[in-house]
C-alpha cells in the first residue's frame, strides 16, 4: 500500500515538473543567429561578428550598454578561444532608451527583431577557434515576466585559399 502510494507520487511529482519545464522552454522568446562581414579571412584581418535577435512581438531584451547601478542585468557577449583578439566592446543594434517604472530609471532595450550585438576581432592566427556566449534577459512588455537565457556559438572561419 505505501508503496503504491509513494510511486503515484513520484509520477505526480515527474508530471508536474514536465509541465513546468514546457512552460518555461514556450517563455524563451528570443531567438539567435550569428553573421560574418568576411566569409574568407587571412591572419591579419579584421572581421564583424554580428549576433542578431529575433524577438516575438511584445518582447525586448536588455543592451549591452545598460548603467550597471540602474538594476537590470545587461546582456553580455564573450568570446573565448584563440588566434583573436577582441577589437573593442560589443556594440547593441537597434537599442532604444526606455523610461522603465520598475528601476525608476531610463534602461537600454532592443525591442524590434534585427537587433542585436556587433563584436569587431583581429584574426591572428589560421584557423582560430572562437566560441560566443550570449547571456541575457528577455521580457514581455505586456505582463512584466523576465526570463534569463543563454545562446552559446562555436565560430569557424574559412581560410582564404
């Protein structure tokens, strides 16, 4: 009999926490792509990653750029690896200033689909290894709900022959 019961609740328990996790997975409403300026790169030359957004209506994410007292957590942009080097901080695309009542502040959100983050780097090497990382906050801006997410890159660029 207790054993019964205790597998009818671990059932529960593995349903509702299958429930949960489709709902969280429907709130990700941020969705990422990478381009390159130079398709064929040589050691030497300087290249612009862009990482742009597309956002579902009525959702924004946070700049960059955003004042580290106000309160929200700005989005970051990492690279790691080797046979660049960074060329500057990640620039946002498409971000607006924002009166936000919540941080009683002016905030710096990307609020339209085809913005983003533009990251120059110097390849220095053939063939670097080059892995992005984008943190970042999505909200709505119809019920206030945030939801922090992740979207990782592995980078190859093709030697011009």
């Amino acid at each position: 009999m207790k054993r019964k019961f205790i597998k009818k609740l671990i059932v529960l328990c593995v349903s509702i926490m299958m429930v949960l996790g489709l709902n969280a997975q429907s709130l990700v409403s941020a969705h990422w792509s990478l381009e390159k300026s130079i398709t064929l790169i040589e050691p030497g030359q300087e290249l612009e990653l862009t990482f742009k957004v597309n956002l579902d209506d009525t959702w924004y994410i946070y700049a960059t750029d955003q004042d580290p007292d106000l309160g929200p957590i700005p989005t970051s942009v990492t690279l790691e690896g080797q046979g660049f080097k960074l060329i500057g901080n990640p620039k946002p695309i498409k971000a607006k200033t924002k009166y936000d009542e919540v941080w009683e502040g002016d905030t710096r959100v990307i609020t339209e689909s085809g913005g983003g983050f533009i990251q120059r780097i110097k390849v220095l090497e053939p063939n670097p290894k080059i892995k992005a990382t984008i943190n970042y906050t999505v909200c709505s801006m119809e019920t206030g709900q945030c939801v922090f997410g992740e979207q990782e890159f592995i980078i190859k660029l093709n030697q011009s022959k």
